[in-house]
C-alpha cells in the first residue's frame, strides 16, 4: 500500500458510505413527521440515536483499537443495514414512539463504528505508508467527496420521494449500504496499527478511560476543543434536519420533497466549497483554534438571521453560507485534534470526542425541538445561535500559553 492508495481507499469508501446514507437525509424529519410523530417527538428521536452514540462510542471504540479499524467498519455497516429496514417497518406501521426511540439508539450505534475508526484507519496508514502532505489537505479531500457525495445521495432521495413515496429512499439506502460492506470487504486492510492485546472487558474499558483522559481531556492541547464541541455539535444536527420543514413552510408547499432534498443538497455543496477552502484558509491563517473561533461566531450570526427572514430564496442562501462555513471548519478540527493523539490510542480518544459531541446533542436537540413546538422552527435557530456561541469561551481556552514548566503531550503525527 502507498500513502496515495491508503488516501483513495479512504474517499472510495467516503463516497459509496455518504451517498448511500445521505439518501434520506434530506427528507428523514418529513418522513418522522409522516409516520405520526410531532415536531417534539421528532426532535426526541434524533435524541435518542444520538444518545445510542453516548452509549456505544467507548465500547466500539474497543472494537477499533483491539479488533481493527476494517472489522470495526464492517459492523458499522451491518448494523445500518438492519436499522434502516426496520426504520422503514415502523414507518409503515405508524409504530408508536417507544419503538422509534429503541431503533434510533440502535441506528446510533451502527455510526459509532465509524465514528473515530474510519478517521484513525486514515491517519495511521498514512504515516505508515510516508505520506508528505499535511493531515488538515487529506481531510479537506475528505470533505469535499463526502459533499459531493451527499449532494447526489440527498438530492436523489428527496426525488425518489417525491416521485414514489418517503419509504422508498430507504429502500434504496439498504441496498447501497450492501454495496458499501462489499467494497469495504474487499479494499480496507488496517495499516500501521497493531491491534492492542485483548484481556477481560473491564480492563479494556478502564484502558479506555485512562487513554480517553490522559490524551483527552488531560492534554491542555486538545482538551478545550472537545469541551466546545458538544455546543456545535447539537447544534448543527438541528440545524440541518429542521431546514427540511422549515423551508418548505417558507415555500409554501409542505408536500413538495424535492425541495427538501435540495436543502439537504445545498449543504452537500457548501461542504464541497468548505472542504475546497479548509486547506487555503489553514496555509493562510496558521492559527488553527482562531480559524475555528471565527468559523464558530460567523455561523452563529447566520444561523440567527436565518430565523429571522420570511423569503424561501434568501433562507436558502443563508443555509448554504452556514453549511460552507461549518464545514471549513471540519477538516480544521480534525487535523488539530488528530496532531495530538497517539496512534495507539487514536480510535479511542477520537471516539470520545464523538462521545462529548454526541452528549451535547443528547440535551440540545429535544431542547430545540421543542422550542420549534412552541414557537416555530425561527425562534429555535434564534436559540440555536445562542447555544452555539457557549463554544467559544473555551476554545478561547484553548488559545491560552501553557503554565511556565508545564509538559505538553508528544504531538503524534506532523500537523
């Protein structure tokens, strides 16, 4: 394997892994909202896939770093496979929330496979295997083929909605995602990783804590940035999912799933011009947390103006400039975070990184949900621009030199 190999491997499997799950993406709220859920409730359910990513990151985390990245990708996709099946069952049956509740966290589960496994197989075979380029450029490629991928996935689903109905999109993304575990199978073998030795489960999990803390949230270089993301994290979940019916209310057509397939879309392009831009912005600006403390405040502003305006055009806009701006971010982030983290524990604290993300979302979402029930879907970006502006107090944190004598962690890859 080459480092060029190892990088195409990685966007081969970005593409076929975010076009085939992005097929609902852009109608997933409508489609709850169709099987009988409220506003509320289906703000809930998002709720709970992201507290079934609370629940399983540090155990697949496990998975990844004693297992392998490749096995810890396959369950990933087997585990999406079933849950989008039986998303589609309770769709049709108009199964009562309980049963949403218990699917979503299941649904959680199949992502936090991914989650910290796909990003550590990356950098660890690219330092294998001599790679010269800089972590924030691969990610950045990364970037731009998840968006060209969603756009086609988002875009495709919200058609085929609109011309069978909302179930089929998930017909179809079980069927790519079958795809995904074949090509998957048979290109990704783990690269400049050497499984850590597997004894009992307890002591795996307090391995993984002691790692999680000692490379986490003990390393001052990294500490502050997983502190901000549960503030961002929520908060772009909301974001993206409540632009569904939020834009067809200002376009007055709340049937028409195309156009909510084309929301979905033109996040999918303003991820394709973040990632396109993430690289220019890091050699320009070398000052990583100040490129995320302005992306963080730029974003928010937008996101508030967004609940403000009553034209479908210039919500559309405002959708774009927010998703290209979150995304720029992204790569940034990753390569920060991914700088300062062993190899060996790579997966692990990666994941738990998700974990804080995904626990912000666990509070955030049936917050804003329910703001929407009361208010309407403006008000809650209102309060989602507020919410979000929590991060920057700690990435300005982050920004602050070390205390005189103070030993910082090995960096773990050139950044």
């Amino acid at each position: 394997m080459t480092a060029e190999r190892v990088l195409r491997t990685y966007l081969t499997l970005t593409v076929v892994s975010t076009g085939a799950s992005s097929m609902i993406w852009g109608i997933n709220t409508l489609f709850l909202l169709d099987a009988g859920l409220s506003i509320g409730k289906t703000f809930a359910a998002n709720a709970f896939f992201t507290a079934g990513m609370v629940l399983f990151e540090v155990p697949t985390g496990v998975v990844a770093d004693t297992v392998g990245r490749r096995a810890s990708y396959l369950l990933g996709t087997a585990t999406l496979i079933g849950t989008t099946l039986l998303y589609l069952a309770l769709w049709r049956t108009h199964a009562p929330f309980a049963l949403w509740a218990v699917v979503s966290m299941l649904l959680g589960l199949g992502f936090t496979f991914f989650s910290g496994a796909t990003e550590a197989w990356l950098v660890d075979g690219l330092h294998a295997t001599g790679y010269d380029g800089s972590l924030d450029a691969a990610f950045a490629k990364g970037q731009m083929a998840n968006g060209i991928a969603m756009m086609g996935g988002s875009i495709g689903g919200g058609v085929l909605a609109q011309l069978t109905n909302l179930g089929m999109p998930y017909v179809v993304r079980a069927l790519l995602l079958m795809a995904t575990f074949v090509v998957a199978w048979r290109s990704m073998r783990d690269i400049g990783f050497t499984p850590a030795p597997r004894t009992s489960v307890r002591v795996e999990m307090a391995g993984i804590v002691r790692a999680s803390l000692r490379h986490g949230l003990l390393n001052r270089r990294v500490r502050w940035v997983m502190l901000a993301g549960p503030f961002t994290a929520g908060v772009s979940v909301y974001g993206f999912y409540a632009a569904q019916p939020y834009l067809l209310q200002l376009y007055g057509h709340t049937g028409s799933y195309a156009i909510a397939g084309l929301s979905a879309g033109i996040v999918a392009g303003a991820q394709i011009a973040g990632g396109a831009s993430a690289s220019y912005v890091s050699r320009l600006i070398h000052d990583r947390i100040g490129i995320l403390i302005g992306a963080i405040v730029a974003s928010g502003i937008v996101i508030a103006v967004m609940g403000v305006v009553t034209s479908f055009g210039v919500a559309l806009v405002l959708l774009m400039v927010w998703g290209t701006l979150f995304a720029a971010m992204s790569p940034v982030r990753q390569a920060y975070l991914n700088s300062h983290i062993p190899s060996a524990q790579r997966a692990t604290v990666l994941s738990f990184d998700s974990l804080l993300g995904s626990a912000g979302g666990v509070v955030i979402q049936p917050t804003l949900g329910r703001s929407a029930d009361l208010w309407g879907y403006g008000p809650a970006y209102l309060v989602s621009a507020g919410i979000q502006a929590l991060a920057v107090p700690f990435l300005g944190l982050a920004r602050r030199k070390p205390v005189e004598g103070a030993v910082d962690e090995p960096l773990a890859l050139r950044a």
